[in-house]
C-alpha cells in the first residue's frame, strides 16, 4: 500500500510540473516561460514563403515554397529554471544554440535571460540585399505582465550583427497574449524596425496568431509579414530585404510537443 501511495503521489507531482511547463515560444518572439525539471519538448515551425492573396487561386499562399524548422527544448532539472534549446531552420540553412534562465518567477511578473548563438549554414556571400552565411550571437531579456486573462511581453535584445550591419544594435520585441477559453488564445506581436538600420525602407515587422492548447500539445496558427523564425531574422529588422508590407502577409504555424 504505502509503494502504491508512493506511485500516485508522484503520478501527482508529474502532472503538476507538467501543467506548469511550457515551451518559451510565442509566435516567433521567446517567452518568459520555461520547461521544467528534465523534461524535453520538441517544436516544429512552417512558414510559407508566398503571401497570401485576397483570392483562392493559389490556396492563399499555400502553393508556394516554405520555410521548416525544427528544435529541442530540455529542462536542466539540476539548475532550477534552466533550460537548453537546440533549433535548426531550413531558412539560409540557420542552427540556433541557446540557454535560458528564468530570474524572476511572480503570478504577476516573469522574467528570463536568454543567450544565443545562430550560425547560418551557407557560405558567406555579399548580396545586394545584405549577407548570408552570417555568424553570431544575441541576448534578451523576455518580461512578461500578468493581468487576469492577458499577458504583456517586452523583449529586449541584443544583436551582435544583421544581414547588413557587422556591428551591434539594441532592439526590442512585444507581444500581448489574450486568453479567451481555456487551452485558447489570441496572440499578437510587433518587431520594430531598429534605428540602427542605414535604409529607412525597411518595414515593421508583425505577426497575429491563435493558438489551441492540449495536455501536451500547442499548435498556433499565424499569420506574419516577418521573414524568417529566428531572433536575428525576425528582429534584426534587414533579413532577407526586410518584412514585407503590411497587406503582403503569410500564413505559417508552430507545432509544440511537451513530454
């Protein structure tokens, strides 16, 4: 009896920890949130490379090329709030090492530190919208505000370099999350154009989205006129020519697996 108690009373704690882990990841921002204790999740993001019209001809986007990526999340359960995550997106072939730190876990606030590294896989060329097979590193600082149903979240980052910049630049991401019903959301985000940049074309950056949540699963439907998954491509504000305007957006979505 008192091995059957034992049994269910960590059947118990398991099912907690897992209500309160969560792959940090919003729409393409990073969250405030973390995977607890040794647990993995794997996230899987789509991005159609073609815009959606204000027709059906080419299923809004849809018969186009995509961008695919694919990463792992794993809680480091010997340091309390760290988490490791390993992402590579078919997007110019980019692998993204990081580590993040939760610092401040509050019912009202929550705030983590995350140190990157991205190394894009092709070789390094100067094209007239900027250069690929680019190298290096970013650090932010996601901080989320809790009020009831809504979630407020700045991102704060630092870029060691751009597509068209080779030194670094501060920038900032935003984001709010709306939860409707339960396990339902709406989230949106905005990527400011940095200051930094030398052109004054390059558009603001955005993304709508909403998300459907299960046990185990997130799965997030979005839509976005931001190229690109990772910090240095979504917030560098230059990747890839910059996003495109407003009224050409994409259809993409994000597939979490927590276990």
């Amino acid at each position: 009896m008192n091995l059957r108690l034992a049994f269910l009373f960590s059947a118990l704690l398991s099912a907690l920890a897992a209500q309160d882990s969560e792959v940090p990841l919003g729409l393409n921002l990073p969250t405030a949130a973390m995977v607890e204790g040794w647990r993995p999740a794997i996230r899987f993001t789509h991005r159609f490379a073609e815009p959606a019209r204000n027709n059906s001809k080419d299923l809004y986007g849809l018969d186009g090329g995509n961008f695919a990526g694919f990463g792992l999340d794993q809680g480091i359960g010997a340091v309390p709030g760290l988490n490791a995550q390993l992402y590579r997106t078919s997007d110019a072939k980019t692998l993204v090492l990081a580590l993040q730190q939760r610092l401040l876990n509050d019912p009202r606030l929550n705030v983590s530190l995350r140190v990157e590294r991205f190394d894009e896989g092709l070789q390094r060329t100067t094209l007239p919208g900027g250069t690929i097979g680019i190298t290096g590193a970013a650090v932010q600082l996601p901080t989320e505000a809790n009020l009831g149903p809504l979630t407020f979240r700045l991102v704060p980052t630092w870029l060691t370099r751009t597509s068209t910049q080779d030194r670094g630049l501060f920038t900032a991401g935003a984001g709010i999350t709306w939860t409707i019903l339960e396990g339902q959301s709406l989230l949106g985000e905005i990527y400011p154009r940095p200051s930094r940049l030398d052109s004054g074309s390059y558009e603001q950056g955005f993304a709508l989205g909403y998300r459907f949540a299960t046990r185990g699963h997130r799965f997030t439907l979005l839509a976005t006129n931001a190229s690109g998954t990772t910090t240095h491509q979504v917030l560098g504000g230059d990747y890839n020519g910059g996003p495109r305007s407003a009224s050409r957006w994409a259809l993409g979505f994000n597939l979490v697996r927590l276990f």
